[in-house]
C-alpha cells in the first residue's frame, strides 16, 4: 500500500511516500480503506519528534474515513467488509495503528465488542487511532474507536471529524464542564478544533462565546464561518474580554496555544471559572504557576488530552464522539473543509497548518474508489 512517513523528524521534506506491507486487523480491530484523512496539528508534533523518535518507517495520520475492508477474529460477524467509515489515524494507503489493542485491559477490549456489535455492512463509521498511523490507504482502527457516520455526513466530511468533534465536545463537556449560560473563551477560533467547539458550545447552552486569533484575516473567517458574538486577534485580548463582558470575565477558556496566552487566560475568570487546556500549538516552555491565586480569586485550570482518555476510559470517548456526531447530523454543527489536497502532498498541508495559513479543517484525499478489496475483480 502507498502511504506517506518519515524516518527521521524534522520539517516537513521528512514526509516521503512509500509502499508498506498492507496491515492485518488483529482481535478487536477493523481494517479500514481510507477515502480521506483529515490533517492536524499533533501529526505536526509526531513529525517533530514530540511523541518520540520514528522507528523506521514511521506513518501518522489521526482520523479518517473510508470503508471496512476486513475484520479481526473479535469483531467477526459484528463488523463486515463494506462497512463505510471514518477513523482518526489516516494518510496514506494502509496504515497500523495497534497500540491500544496491546495495552487494554480485558474491560476494555470488552468496549471493543461492543462498540464492533453497532457496526454492520455497509455502515459509515467515524474512528479515532490513539497511536495515529493513518496517512496511508489501508488503517487498523480499534472497534471501540469507530463511531457510525451518520446518513447526513459523506465520507470527505467524515475524514474531518473524528478527532476535532471528539476533541471539541470532550474539551466542553468533559474536562470544563460547561453548563447552560456560561460564556466561553476559544483560543485559535478559526482552527479546527476552534471552528467545531464554537458551535458546539451554543448547541450545549453557552450564553456567548468569544474566540481569539493571531490576525484580523482570521477573525473576520472566524465570525462568518462559526458564529462568534466576537473574535479577537489574541495580542491584547485580556482587555478585549474584559470590556466585551463588562468586567465580569468567561465561565470558561479553551486554550490549546500555551505559554503567555494560557497565562493571561486566568486573568479574564469570572468566578469559578475554567481554563482547560489541550494543546501546545505555540511549543513554549510549560508554566510553573503558584497555587494560591487559584483558590483566593476561584480559578480553575482543567486539562484534556484524547490519547489519555482512550486509554483509561474509551467508553467515555465514544460517548463524546457520538453525542458530537448526532449534534452534527441535526444540524448544529457544520465542520468547514477549506482544503482538500492529494495524499502526496501531506508535506504541504504540514507547512499550512505549522505556518498558521490555514483557515478552518484540511484533508488529505487518499483514495478515488471505497470499494473494499474482497468486491474487486
């Protein structure tokens, strides 16, 4: 299968195509064909190294969408080739991503079981790969990461979704415990994750919502494409928010930038309220905050990280995944593809999102036909 990796970390000239041997579903997995695969920014940190150093050929890629091509001994019977689905951990032709299968529990491997027993063929799926491996056509995606598409999304939409719907609802509900009428604070407003957790924030009971960028070109995109009361570009914002809440400050930041942002984030709080962090995008050095300022002026700094969460409570995960599903299927959610470039040009949708040109979600198109191997001739 083609696929595009790195054997070393660096910039983006490291990704190179290859043709890697197609990879085998093991027990509690499924074997997806991937049609497209979205692009974010942790396939930048894997590329730079930040997940660790590259053991060969090295394929990244968190979400995708495709069609089940084959199943392992687990899933037998509940998931068949032809099931169409979406997987975070896709880009290239096949792809391995089995890391959580060797690492769960029996329980978990049980969520597996059940999450393959709501899959059927011909079904569309959405899925997240925890250990990435997805820039190839062919990706093992674990069953209790592969979360059925609804009627209303198609496979490129689907191939944006898996990790940045997650992401966003996980990010709200799960880590700063949004509540009906809070206000909300969203760093990079116009991303990926920024655009989605906007909406979904209105679509969970946010009173208003509040997003920073780092130019005035973004945040005109951003109050167009998803709804802001107001975005602002990020120097400043602390006196930005303070004037638009008149002094009282946000329920609640999501910040995945870091560094001074995330600082001054705690300065804009109304009382009780949150940061949650989930991200380094910036890549400053972590901060080492003092404790008292936390509980004598009633702040709170939460955090979420997906990887963790698939691996201590994948059924939460799924429930995230799902609840953000049906919002978009309903119509609350639109996610907005501003980019759709070839499998071979990974390298160039790296240098968008690591500049900060993109707008919006990127996917890489990874293959014309979704018809699984066992139905050619």
């Amino acid at each position: 299968m083609r696929a595009m990796a790195f054997s070393k970390t660096g910039g983006p000239e490291v990704l190179h195509l290859v043709d890697l041997p197609t990879p085998t579903p093991a027990p509690g997995e499924i074997l997806l064909r991937v049609a497209y695969a979205g692009v974010n920014y942790g396939e930048i940190q894997h590329r730079l190294g930040d997940f660790g150093e590259p053991e060969g050929e090295t394929v990244t890629g968190l979400e995708a969408a495709g069609v089940v091509a084959a199943v392992g001994e687990r899933a037998a019977g509940e998931v068949s080739p032809g099931a169409r689905t979406a997987a975070d951990g896709s880009a290239g032709e096949r792809a391995v991503a089995d890391g959580p299968v060797g690492q769960r529990a029996a329980a978990d491997v049980a969520v597996g079981d059940r999450a393959a027993a709501d899959v059927s063929v011909g079904d569309r799926v959405a899925a997240y790969l925890p250990d990435g491996g997805g820039y190839a056509e062919y990706v093992v995606v674990p069953a209790a990461f592969a979360f059925p598409l609804p009627d209303a999304l198609d496979l490129r939409t689907g191939g944006a979704a898996a990790l940045v719907l997650t992401t966003a609802y996980g990010v709200l509900a799960g880590a700063a415990r949004l509540a009906p009428g809070d206000t909300v604070l969203i760093h990079a407003a116009a991303g990926g994750v920024g655009g989605v957790a906007a909406q979904l924030a209105r679509a969970l009971g946010a009173r208003a919502v509040y997003g920073t960028v780092s130019t005035p070109e973004k945040a005109a995109y951003a109050r167009a494409a998803f709804g802001y009361d107001e975005v602002f570009v990020r120097d400043g914002f602390p006196a930005a928010v303070t004037a638009a809440t008149s002094g009282r400050g946000v329920d609640v930041v999501l910040d995945p930038v870091g560094g001074p942002t995330r600082l001054a984030s705690l300065d804009v709080l109304a009382p009780f309220g949150r940061v949650a962090v989930y991200g380094e995008a910036a890549r400053h050095p972590d901060l080492h905050l003092p404790v008292l300022p936390l509980w004598k002026n009633n702040r709170t700094l939460t955090g979420y990280n997906i990887g963790d969460l698939a691996r201590r409570a994948p059924e939460t995960l799924r429930t995230h995944a799902l609840n953000a599903l049906t919002l978009v299927a309903a119509g609350a959610v639109r996610l907005d593809i501003t980019e759709e470039l070839d499998l071979t040009d990974a390298a160039e949708a790296h240098r968008l999102l690591g500049e900060g040109r993109n707008r919006g979600k990127t996917v890489l198109k990874v293959a014309a036909s979704t018809t699984p191997p066992s139905a050619r001739a």
